[in-house]
C-alpha cells in the first residue's frame, strides 16, 4: 500500500526528509513536529552535531513543543515489527522536543479514556551554558526517556481495561493535557493507530465516502485545539492481513475530518508507513 497523506496548514510546508531509512514512520513524523529536520546527515559526532544544531535554529522559542503522543494498544495492530516502528518515530520525537526545550507524554490507550496509561510525561531539561554544552546533553536525556517508555509499555498494553478501541476519545485527553501544561507550549499531537475505532462507531465495516465521514466527524464529540498540529499515522496497519484500500481511504477521510472540527492549524491523516529505502 502506497503513503497517503492529506495535509492541511496555516504554515509552510514543512520539507520532507530525504532518508526514510532512519525510521519508517519518516513523513509522518516529519509532519508531527513542525520543526523536525533532515535525518540523513551523517552518522559522525560532527554530522548529529550538525543536525541537532539545524533541529535548534528551527525551534520556535515563543511556543516550545508539548508532543502528546498517543499508542493503540489494542490487539489488531499489536505486532512486534509495529511496535518497533513507533517506538522509532517516538524517539525522534522525543529528541526534537528535547532539543526545543519541550514536553512529551507518551501514552498507551484502549476501548476508552479511562483504559489509558501513561508510560512518560515530562519536561526534558538540556542543562549547559552554551548550544553546544546542552546539545551534548542530548542524546543522553533521550537514552533515558526511551528507556523509561520501553520499560513501561509492555506491563502497560497488558494491564489495559475493556474491550474495543476509542480513539476519538484521545482527542480530548489531549485537550485536557495541553490545558494542564498551561504557559506557551504549542499541542503536537501524534496518534499511532490503525485507525479503527470500534466504540460508538465501527469504521472497519466499510469504506466510508467524504460526506460519510464528515457526517460522522460532526457527531463525534472532540474539544477545539487552535494552533495545534494533529497527526494520525498507521491508519489500516494492522498486524493480520492489511484491509481494502478503499477502507483505508475511509480512514483517511473520517481522520481528516475530525482533525478539521478541532480547528487544528495542521492536519495529517497516513494511511501507511513508508517503505524500507524508498
């Protein structure tokens, strides 16, 4: 299945990333976090150096990062090579928010708002009194973060509550979340998903048209999040054997339009990650 994406901004483009050998979730991530740069730029001191120092000049200091970031834990898209996957695009998240001086929650989610856990949720401070001295604090934080979330998301997914899976309803958690961090933190919201929300509505069913998920979009409760940049990646990656395209595209469409009613200032719906080498 070929990468889709459906992006709407108040903001420039953002340049896609030239190697998507770093992970396979390159064009979702690089969408996530509007100030995500190129990962192909060596694997030298001197080359990550170069990058993180790329990653700093883009920040935007008036309104640093807060990635929520969001995991389905139910059992359809629950595979090894999946997890794997997100737990690759996590961490380039987690190292642009460090380097912005940012937040991140990272969190696993089921049939419900109340069936979540949070794996990491903080601040990641880079102490120094130059760029360079913080920049070399980087990649230590982030070793410590990622541990912290792998550790974590294994006894998580297995201690999930009930049935089923809500995805809509992360929307809100998202929302609530962004309004407790307070100051002027930017919401960077990633779901990792296969889009296939079961709870209140069956999206796997079939496909659904434009108007259909528009439709369903304006009966779907979710709080308005301004300036916010959502992104929904993985939507019909599932761990058996993949749906009809045609459903996929229905995937597409509900999320694009559910992002749209939260009045969200950038909107991605990826209906797959991109392949190894392209």
């Amino acid at each position: 299945m070929r990468l889709t994406t459906r992006t709407t901004t108040d903001s420039p483009r953002v340049a896609p990333i030239p190697s998507p050998r770093c992970f396979r979730l390159t064009a979702a991530v690089a969408l996530a976090v509007a100030t995500m740069t190129a990962c192909s730029v060596g694997s030298s001191p001197h080359g990550k150096l170069a990058r993180d120092k790329r990653i700093l000049a883009s920040c935007d200091a008036a309104a640093p990062p807060a990635s929520d970031i969001q995991l389905d834990g139910t059992g359809s898209s629950n595979s090894k090579t999946i997890t794997e996957e997100r737990m690759a695009a996590i961490e380039q998240i987690v190292r642009t928010t460090a380097i912005c001086s940012g937040r991140v929650r990272v969190s696993v989610f089921a049939g419900s708002s109340a069936a979540t856990a949070t794996l990491f949720d903080g601040l990641l401070p880079l102490h120094g009194a130059t760029d360079n001295a913080r920049l070399k604090r980087v990649a230590p934080v982030v070793d410590d973060a990622m541990t912290e979330i792998r550790d974590a998301y294994g006894p998580a997914v297995a201690g999930l509550q009930g049935k089923g899976s809500d995805i809509t309803a992360q929307y809100r958690l998202a929302g609530e979340w962004i309004n407790q961090v307070g100051g002027n933190f930017r919401l960077h919201l990633l779901v990792l998903t296969d889009g296939f929300q079961n709870v209140g509505m069956d999206l796997s069913k079939r496909a659904t048209s434009k108007k259909e998920a528009a439709e369903l979009a304006n009966k779907t409760d979710v709080p308005k999040l301004p300036g916010a940049s959502v992104t929904v990646a993985g939507l019909g990656r599932v761990a058996g054997s993949p749906p009809r395209s045609d459903i996929v595209e229905g995937l597409v469409n509900f999320y694009d339009a559910l992002c749209k009613k939260t009045g969200a200032a950038k909107c991605v719906s990826v209906t797959d990650y991109t392949s190894e080498g392209r």
